[in-house]
C-alpha cells in the first residue's frame, strides 16, 4: 500500500475523480459524463489530493480544499474536506482514516487552523473531532404573496445581470460577507471562478446608500413553474425586501420561488399573510448537515470572549491534546498552555471544544453528548467564553 499526493491536475481524471463518481453519482458513468470531468480540472487545481495506491489502482482518495472561515469575527485558514472516497472493494479497511490524518496534518502544517466538511455519515467524522453546524433553510412560496411589495418606497436600487458579467461583484460582496458573519466560508478563487465561467445564474444584487447590501444568484425553471434562487443574502432588512420585491414583479410568470436562508432566518415573519414552507430536509446517505472542527487551539487565541476562565483539558485528539486556561476577562481569549491552579476544570473532546467555539452547543449538551466532563461550575465560565451563536457555512462543497 503507497499514501501519495496527486501530482497534477489532469491525474485526477484517472485517480480520483472515477471513484467519486461511483460514490456520489449515477453508475456506471457514460462515456460522456466522463470527458466531462475534464472540464473540472481547472476548479480544482489548487486541492490538495492524496490517494491510497494499490498494485497501481487507487483505493482511496481525500481531498482539501484551502478556503477561508470565520470564527466569531476572526476569518481564518479553513482546509474544506471533500471527495472522501474508497474503491467498493476496499471499504472498511481503514484507508480513509489513515488519509485524514495525513491530510488534515499537512493542512494543519500549511497554516489552516479550522476544517469543516459535509458528511456521508456524521457518526463517521465526530469520531475525528468534527461537529454538526445548522443546515440552511430552504424556503419556498408563492409569489403572489410578495404582491405588497411591487409598489413599496424603498431606498436603494438593484441590479439585474448573467453571473458571468456581474461576478466581480459577487465575488467582493462574498467577501464582506466573510468579514461580517460567524461560520461563513468561501471557495478559493480558482475554484469560485466556476460560477462564472459556466454563467448558469442570473444575478441581482441589492445596493443600499450606493453600496452592495445584498445578492441572490437564481435560473428561472420554466414558465408558470418555480424561480429557483440560491442562497438569499443580505446585510439588513433593506437590501433583503428590494431582494423579494424583484421577485414579486414575477407574478405573471412564475407561480413560486425558492430560496435558501440561514438557520437564523424567520421567513414567516417577513410580510403579513405570507404563505411559506420553511424547510431542512436530513437524508443518509445523502443530504446531511455540515461538520467543522479547531485543528489548532491557535484559532481561539484573541477571539471576542466574555469574562470567565476555565481550565481545559482536550482529550483523545491527535491535533489539540493538552491542557490549557482559558481566560476571557479582558474581552479576548487568552491561552496558557498546561496552566494549573484554581479555576474550574472541565474536559472535553475536540468535538466538544469545536462545538463550543462555533457556538452550537452549550455546555451541558457537550456533558450530555458525551462530548466531554463539564461540571456546573465550569459550565458557567465556559457559557461565559463562548456565547451560543449560529453560524452560516454558505459554501458547499
């Protein structure tokens, strides 16, 4: 057995990219979606790929995308895992174990502090110290019951556009997004440039004081069926209703929209009489929430924190092990690594220290989890540190 990283793009064509057709697609695979991978080897020049080799076959193969997340106001390194594959007879022989390690420590040595992935089983990643985050909302109503906002005074204007011509603007407003929201990760730009090269999406984009405050990329299905957008986003409750109102003057062409929000979001409180259908749909295999995860408490170090202070100890983790004081009494976390004396102790897994530090788990549900030992007393400095807050992933990958 060879552990190898793939040495150039076009090898993905025979190494990688097959068996993550075999996972994730029709099978057999034509001949023609195949010559249509080669189209995708530009988006993923930058991976990271290693392949477990068996008398020269790939057995297995793990992928890293290097994008960027933030994390309570601190945008960092973040390696996205992705095309987690084992050839079907070679399942359950350990090979996808021993290729993330060996994945996540190169990233971790390249610099990236944070990991997040979506997840065939997330049984499966919670063992690696991974996380579950909030899945988005799908919303989908009719358009007519935007009709009171044709005719609203509202300040700002949009703008209509192919993503194709309009994706340098897309592409700075994901990054103020970036800068401004917990958990919200981007693509690299080598891979994002896909969105543009294949300008499937219309474009609009909400501007609020001359400034862009909000965009939504979305193809119209066909006539009387479903306007079919993509993630809403938008900075306030402005750039959000020109949005929705660009959508009303759609009502003698499509019957519905659909659109994604964040976990956050409260689309039924949007207008009065608004008929919608808010939805997270959890399938296995197929659809489930994402995952994330610290690969460095180096990550924690200056976040926004509240006043308590806590002696960790992170347990069974190849990358976080050690104990450690965390003290936010002066408005940023401080770290000191094997600090004693007598603050409250807790113990935690990585998986317990992620959810913490992403804000989706409080400290009792880590205890109940079995996630970590989290005494009362700890429980209260650690609810201190680290405030529950929903974070938005945004990428899919």
């Amino acid at each position: 057995m060879t552990i190898r990283r793939v040495s150039s793009s076009k090898e993905r064509l025979t190494s990688s990219f097959p068996l993550q057709a075999y996972a994730f697609e029709a099978s057999p695979r034509s001949a023609a979606r195949a010559e249509e991978f080669r189209a995708y080897l530009p988006y993923n020049q930058g991976n990271r790929t290693l392949v477990v080799e068996e008398s020269g076959e790939t057995r297995a193969a793990v992928s890293a995308i290097p994008m960027r997340q933030n994390l309570r106001g601190r945008v960092l390194p973040m390696a996205g895992v992705a095309g987690v594959v084992t050839h079907p007879l070679a399942r359950r022989q350990g090979h996808v174990r021993t290729l993330l390690h060996r994945l996540l420590d190169e990233m971790l040595d390249d610099g990236h502090q944070l990991t997040a992935l979506w997840p065939f089983r997330p049984s499966f990643y919670e063992r690696f110290g991974y996380v579950g985050l909030p899945m988005p909302r799908t919303a989908t109503l009719p358009v007519a019951d935007l009709a009171p906002l044709v005719r609203a005074e509202l300040p700002g204007e949009v703008r209509w556009e192919r993503i194709g011509a309009g994706y340098p603007t897309w592409r700075t407003f994901t990054e103020r997004c970036l800068r401004e929201r917990h958990g919200f990760a981007i693509f690299p730009d080598y891979r994002d440039v896909a969105l543009r090269d294949r300008d499937e999406r219309w474009l609009l984009t909400a501007r609020v004081d001359g400034a862009v405050a909000g965009a939504v990329t979305y193809r119209i299905e066909d006539h009387g069926g479903t306007l079919a957008a993509d993630d809403l986003l938008a900075t306030d409750p402005y750039a959000r209703a020109l949005l929705l109102q660009f959508f009303a003057r759609h009502i003698d062409q499509v019957a519905t929209v659909r659109f994604d929000v964040p976990a956050d979001e409260t689309p039924e409180l949007w207008l009065t009489d608004l008929e919608v259908h808010v939805e997270t749909r959890i399938t296995r295999p197929g659809s489930c929430a994402p995952m994330a995860r610290l690969l460095s408490t180096d990550a924690l170090a200056g976040l926004p924190a509240g006043p308590g202070r806590v002696r960790v100890e992170l347990t069974g983790d190849r990358w976080l092990a050690g104990t450690y004081l965390l003290d936010g009494t002066t408005g940023a976390l401080e770290l000191v690594r094997g600090e004693a004396g007598t603050a409250p102790s807790a113990t935690l897994t990585a998986a317990g220290l992620s959810g913490l530090a992403y804000g989706v788990l409080d400290p009792v549900e880590v205890q109940l989890r079995g996630l970590g030992d989290v005494p009362a007393d700890a429980a209260a400095e650690l609810r201190r540190l680290f405030p529950r807050r929903l974070p938005y992933l945004f990428a899919d990958f």
